[in-house]
C-alpha cells in the first residue's frame, strides 16, 4: 500500500470511519492525507480519542511484513526527514501540555505561592 493509495475507510470501526469521513468532508482520503494530520489536531476532532487515534494511526502507516526498517530504508529521506520533523513538533507540542498541566496542578495545590 502506497501513501497516495486510498486510506483503508471500509477495515475502520464506525466511530473512526464517522470521524474520517466528517474531517475530510464526506470524500475518503488518501493513507498520506490522514497520516499529515498531527495526533494533537486528531484529537480535537469529535469522536477521536488515544484509543481511536491508535486505530487509526495503525491503518495510517502500515508496515510491510511488519519490517520495520525496510519501510524506512525504501522511504526517500525528505520523506524520512518530514516525518521526523513532525513527530518532533507533536513532541513540543504534548511536553508544552504536560508542564501547563503540572503548573496548573501545582498551583492549585500550593496558593500561597
């Protein structure tokens, strides 16, 4: 399966299938359109959840025989490099929540301070 090949809607569950079809206004997309989307944009879309998101996330980027390594090493490296660069900026982007939320928590525990 390529990336420009159609996203397998039809093997999702209904909610993922609902969510899909609801992001990318009634048409299927293709495997590169819906793995273009960051998980932090995913879950903003209703009915996507970490547990939706996982499923999802496994028909995105199907491995071949899962090997790993030679889905990587037959991937151009502007390819590679993109997809490296986005992982890094979802990164940023949770570590950002994870220290708002422990800021916040740790305020609230401590008022005074």
């Amino acid at each position: 399966m390529g990336l420009d090949d159609p996203f397998p809607i039809e093997k999702c569950s209904g909610r993922v299938r609902g969510a899909i079809l609801a992001e990318f206004q009634g048409r299927c997309p293709t495997i590169r359109e819906v793995a273009s989307i960051s998980d932090a944009q995913w879950l903003t879309v209703p009915n996507i959840g970490p547990t939706t998101l996982e499923e999802l996330r496994s028909m995105a980027q199907p491995l071949p025989n899962g090997e790993d390594g030679a889905a990587a090493s037959q991937m151009p490296d502007h390819e590679i490099l993109s997809r490296l660069s986005r992982l890094q900026r979802e990164l940023n982007i949770l570590v950002g929540a994870i220290r708002t939320r422990l800021n916040a928590t740790h305020s609230r525990r401590n008022p005074h301070r």
